[in-house]
C-alpha cells in the first residue's frame, strides 16, 4: 500500500496538514491533519509498504507495544482509506 499521488504532507504552524495537489485540489473536500505519529506513517506511506512494516516502524520509533502499535496503524490505515488516500 502507499499513499496516492496528488497529495502531499506539510508543516504548517506547528500543524502537519495534508494537502492536495494538481487535480485533487478540486475534487478533494475536507482537511487532515496528522499528529507527529501519523506524519511519521504518511511518510512511510510514500513508498510501498505493508501493515507489519509500518507496526515494527512504528514500534522502533515510539518505543510501543506491538498490540498498541498495530490498532494504531490499523486505525490510521482505514482513515487514509476511506479518505482514498491509500492504494
């Protein structure tokens, strides 16, 4: 899975937002914003990865369960995917 193209994260005031690009500045309704966990997995979405990938990430990182880790990246998943955010 990986983020699809058209959308991009930066920093705004202390705020990582997601914003598209190009075509998807019309289509696209609404504003998301990350906290530093979910900047750091949108990162990681930029190139392919899987669910166990992004839980070991995200466990290194943060220094987090695996259970806690997983219901995190499973719920941060299916938010980006019903945004379409993810292919």
């Amino acid at each position: 899975m990986k983020i699809v193209d058209g959308f991009v994260l930066k920093t705004i005031a202390d705020t990582n937002v997601v914003v598209p690009v190009g075509s998807n500045n019309v289509s696209f309704r609404g504003i998301i914003s990350l906290n530093g966990s979910g900047a750091f997995l949108w990162n990681l979405l930029t190139e392919e990865t899987d669910e166990d990938s992004l839980v070991k990430a995200l466990t290194t990182e943060y220094d987090i369960d695996e259970a806690t880790a997983r219901a995190d990246v499973k719920e941060f998943v299916d938010t980006m995917r019903k945004a379409n955010l993810i292919a």
